[in-house]
C-alpha cells in the first residue's frame, strides 16, 4: 500500500477550517495507520498565505495553530523533482512535483486542475484522489 501522501490547500483548509466530515476522517485515519504526509517550504508558504485571507478572518494566534498542526503532522522535502505531468494552473505544479518526489504516492485533492490530470500522473506514479474515494477505499481494506 502506498504510504506517502500529499494534502493540497483545499484539503488542508477542508480539515483545519471548514471542519469537513469526510476530509476530517480521513486525515485521522491516514494518521492513525502510519501514512506520511509531506510538505514543503512552497506548500506551507501557500498554505499560510491563503489563511491570512480576509474572508477567513483568522487571528494571528489561529493561524499559527493550523500551520503548527500541519508541521508536527507532516514532514518537510527540502527538494522535489520536476513532474512531467504540468498542470493548467501553475500554482497547483508544486503538488504535483512534490508528489512525483514521493513515488509511489497519493495526492489528495478536489481541485479541478489535478484531477484533469489524475490519469496522466498515473503513469509516474502519482495518484490524484479526492478524499472521498481515499477514505473509501482505505475503509474496503
């Protein structure tokens, strides 16, 4: 079973903000059975940057708690490869780079952007999956 995975910024918010059932079950169970979650230093920059939005209207000790809780649940890759597999939106490449790092790997997402590309990245190695069918399938097994 692959271990490694890579959580986009929607699935973080999904978890630390939104509160989402599914994204939120899953998190705890992926951390429960011993998978990795991965970062990087673009990755937590985005996470950071999208936080400090204003419709989010996070303090500046609520958003240290997300990003604190993210770096004690994951691990920092210093450096990635360049995936083959681009993406129309070029601020969803890091993912795709991160994950491609990580091979074999799991890179969960809702983003319409990955998941145009989910079968092409197949191929490396990368496996786009949204949280949902990653929760289900972690649960058949």
């Amino acid at each position: 079973m692959i271990s490694n995975i890579v959580a986009d910024t929607n699935f973080l918010l999904d978890i630390f903000i939104f509160n989402n059932p599914i994204s939120s079950e899953l998190f705890e169970l992926l951390k429960d059975e011993n998978f990795i979650f991965y970062r990087t230093e673009e990755t937590l920059a985005e996470l950071e940057d999208v936080l400090r939005r204003p419709q989010f209207q996070l303090s500046e000790n609520q958003i240290n708690s997300i990003l604190c809780q993210w770096t004690n649940n994951s691990q920092e890759l210093k450096t990635v490869a360049e995936c083959s597999v681009k993406c129309r939106d070029i601020h969803d490449q890091k993912f795709l780079n991160l994950a491609l790092s990580l091979t074999p790997s799991f890179l969960i997402t809702k983003d319409k952007d990955l998941l145009k590309v989910k079968s092409k990245a197949g191929k490396t190695g990368v496996n786009i999956i949204e949280p949902e069918h990653l929760l289900r399938l972690l649960k058949s097994n």
